[in-house]
C-alpha cells in the first residue's frame, strides 16, 4: 500500500472553464452577474423589470439555467435580443461549461452586461464559479428573515445581497435586525438592498449598481 | 444534491493522480463547513460514479472541517462546530474565516 499527496482543489476543472470565460467577458467588456436565488424568490421578475429599465442604457444578455422548460426564457425575450435558456435535466446549479456553451451562441460585440440567473436553489449554484464579476444573491422578504444565517455559503460569496418582494412588508413580519445581523457576522462586507421589482422600491439603487458594475469593468478591460 | 457534480469532478481529479498500474483502495477528500457537503451522500455519489470505473470499490473518505472563526473584539481565532460559538473572550460576533475548502488530499493505492 501506497500513500499519494495530492492536494488539489476538487473543482478545478470547472474552475479552469470559468477562467476562460471570465477572460472572454473581460476582453469584451462585459460585466457579468450571477444571481442565486432559493425558487420563487423573485428572480426573473427582477430581471425583467431590469431589463424594461436598462434598455436603451446598457446591451444586456441573459442565461437563465432551470432543470426543464423555456418558461423563463420567454418571459425574458420580450426585453432583450440575446436571452439563452439552459436546462439542466437534473442538475441543481449552472456549471462553467454551461455558460461557456452559452457564450459560445451569443454575440458578445453585442453586449455590456450578462446576467445569469441560475437555478432556483441557495446551496449547490454557490460553490461553482462560472466566469462572472459579481455575484448577487437574492433573499425574499416572503422566504423569511432567518434565511441568511441558515445559508451562510451564499452571504460569504455574494458582492451583493437582495431582499425582494418588500411591497409585503405590510402582511409579513421580516426582522431587519436579525437578517442583517447574520449578514454582518458572516460578510461585513456585503451590501444589503431592499428591492421591489412590483413596486419599484429601490429598483434606482439596484440599477445604478448594475451600471456602476459596468463601469469597473470596462475600465478594467485589456 | 450537488454532491453528485462534486463526486464527478473528483473521480476525474482521482484519475489524474492515480499512478499508472495501481489500483486504488481509499480516496481522502476534506470540505469546509460552507460547502454544506454531506458525507453520506458524498460517499453515495462517489459510489455511483465510480461505478463501471477501475476506481469501483474505493473507499471514500470525507473529511468535513469545523468553523475557524475569528472574533470581531479580540482578533484571535478559534475553531468550533458551530458558526454561532461565541469566542473564548466571551465576544457573540465571530467572523468565519476559509471554509470554502473542497480539496482532494490524498489517494491510498496498492502497488503493481
């Protein structure tokens, strides 16, 4: 019997793929998010109601991974030329190579930011880079305040967290304390937003972040 | 169940590594606390993926590591089961720090 060290990163070949792609969205100029979200957070209408409000402003793109139908896809089109719709069969979360594959259908001459909206889960989308710039996670009012210390992978990584769905503050009680308290420990770096796509409220803020994004990223551009 | 993507990146990673004409017996991999991998079902998807492979059969190790937490008050770090464990000095606020570990460590082979 033989003892081999390795000590090698499990996930490298993913890694690697997200590498190529973050290297093709930069040399494009591309600010490129990814948004993880638990189902029924509020994700794709928060994409479109950002997509109505970015255009004429910024080109976007969208990747949006679910395990089956086009459903998000179409609910998209209506507001942005490129809109690709992966699915993953029983796949829980968007690997590199799904976004490499995706790239490889767009026109990235085209573009100034991706979104990709991955599956609807909190856990498994979070450990897997996918090339992008920032990620944002998306936590709902209606999901509950407690949800951020109970997913604390999501609230390490994320540049940016999303509370939605604030218009039903009035019907569900959400402790801001509690939620923020638990992002504090786990992220102190982490900007926290309250965002309504239905409303509006704090659809401003969330825009100019996208933009500013933008901006970083085309001046880091080679 | 994203232990099954995991199982499968490893099994490639173990096929690296393995040195040619070995068979290999145990594979030992650690996972940080934010990976939320569960070692039960690691263990299964190694299993199934393993499957049919000339690596059917070895045993999987998954090694999960504690907190490493360190204190907002006093700096210091310690390390705990727990995210929430309070730091020695009595401080409630810890920060984590790692933990996002997903490493591939080590492979038990039997000569040729």
């Amino acid at each position: 019997m033989q003892q081999v060290q390795v000590i090698e990163n499990v996930l490298k070949m993913n890694d690697e793929i997200a590498a190529m792609n973050r290297r093709a969205l930069r040399e494009a100029g591309i600010a490129a998010v990814n948004i993880i979200g638990a189902p029924g957070c509020g994700k794709t209408l928060l994409l479109e109601e950002t997509l109505k409000r970015l255009a004429g402003v910024l080109r976007c793109g969208v990747i949006v991974g679910d395990l089956a139908t086009q459903r998000d896809a179409d609910r998209m089109a209506p507001y942005c030329r490129q809109v690709i719709q992966i699915n993953t069969g029983k796949g829980c979360h968007l690997e590199a190579n799904h976004v490499h594959q995706a790239l490889a259908r767009m026109d990235l001459r085209d573009m100034d930011v991706l979104f990709i909206e991955n599956v609807g889960n909190l856990i498994c989308p979070v450990g897997f880079d996918l090339g992008q710039d920032a990620k944002v996670g998306i936590f709902s009012v209606s999901g509950g305040d407690d949800k951020a210390g109970k997913h604390p992978f999501i609230i390490r990584e994320a540049d940016l967290l999303l509370v939605t769905k604030t218009d039903l503050l009035p019907y569900i009680p959400f402790d801001w304390n509690l939620f923020s308290e638990d992002v504090q420990r786990l992220n102190p770096q982490a900007q926290i937003m309250r965002v309504s796509a239905k409303s509006g409220e704090g659809m401003d803020a969330w825009i100019e972040w996208v933009v500013q994004r933008r901006q970083t990223g085309a001046a880091r551009r080679p | 169940m994203h232990e099954f993507s995991i199982a499968t990146a490893l099994l490639e990673l173990v096929k690296q590594h393995a040195p040619a004409g070995t068979t290999v017996r145990k594979v030992v991999m650690e996972a940080g606390p934010l990976q939320s991998v569960d070692p039960q079902a690691m263990e299964w998807a190694w299993q199934a993926v393993s499957e049919g492979t000339m690596y059917a059969g070895a045993e999987l190790e998954v090694r999960v590591l504690p907190w490493r937490l360190r204190c907002r008050d006093c700096g210091r770090e310690h390390v705990a089961d727990d995210m929430l464990s309070p730091c020695p000095c009595g401080c409630q606020v810890c920060h984590p720090t790692g933990g996002d570990e997903l490493r591939l460590v080590s492979l038990t082979v039997d000569e040729p």
